[in-house]
C-alpha cells in the first residue's frame, strides 16, 4: 500500500510539474505573449467632432455597415484600407494630423485624426441615435 500511494502521489506531482514547465516554455518560446486589444465605443452624431488617437502602428475603425464613401482633409497624410465595415489608418508620419469625414447610411461622421505613438488599436463607431433608442434596464 505505502509503495503505491508513493507512486500515486509522483506521478500527480510529475504531471503538475510538467503541465506547470509545458505551460512556461510554451508561453515564452514563441515570443510575447498576446494581449487583447483595448477597445474604445464611441458614439457619434452629425453633429460632433470625435477626437481619435491613431496609433503609429495602425489603427481599426469599425462602423456598424460598411461606410459609402471616405474622405481625408489632408490627402496622403494617413493610408486608409477598407475592409468590409472597418477602415484600417496608419499615419504616414509621426504627429500627424487630419479630418476624417465617414458616410455611412446617408449620415456623416466627422473625426480629427492625431497619430500617436499609444494611440487606440480598434476604435468601435456607433450612431449614437441607436444609443438613444436602447430601451434602459432598471433593476
């Protein structure tokens, strides 16, 4: 019986030493490890300014459809993809600086762009009429 509770009792410790080291290398082997990206929600109506921070290594704008039509102020000062609802900026210089004008719908979004080195990753765009129309829950 001692023999195998001593057997019992090392193999449960070798399998959580193992996990625990599998776990380790695992997580360090392959570089950094990841990290979710902050989301920022903002909500926006045709009336307001929203001031976003794009980081210098890019930056996702995420609409509820995808936009009909995208217009820089300053032409070549940020590189826009599109891809389905987002828009994807990355500034071409550090500091710099523009208006964004965003349709979607037949509404006009508005946005100046300041590139920033801990600027917002993915930026979550929401009419803030659709705010308004939520019903609010009271507990």
């Amino acid at each position: 019986m001692g023999i195998n509770n001593a057997k019992k009792r090392w193999s449960i410790h070798s399998f959580f030493l193992v996990t625990i080291l599998a776990s380790f290398f695992s997580h360090y082997s392959y570089g950094e490890p990841l990290v979710q990206a902050e989301r920022k929600y903002i909500y926006l109506d045709e009336e307001q300014v929203a001031h976003l921070y794009i980081h210098t290594e890019g930056t996702a704008l995420s609409f509820p459809v995808k936009p009909s039509k995208v217009i820089l102020g300053k032409q070549k000062s940020f590189e826009i993809e599109y891809i389905e609802n987002d828009l994807i900026l990355a500034p071409a210089r550090l500091n710099e600086s523009t208006n964004l004008f965003v349709y979607v719908m037949g509404r006009r979004f508005t946005f100046h762009l300041l590139a920033a080195p801990k600027g917002d990753r993915i930026v979550i765009v929401k009419d803030r009429k659709d705010k308004q129309m939520r019903p609010s829950i009271h507990e």
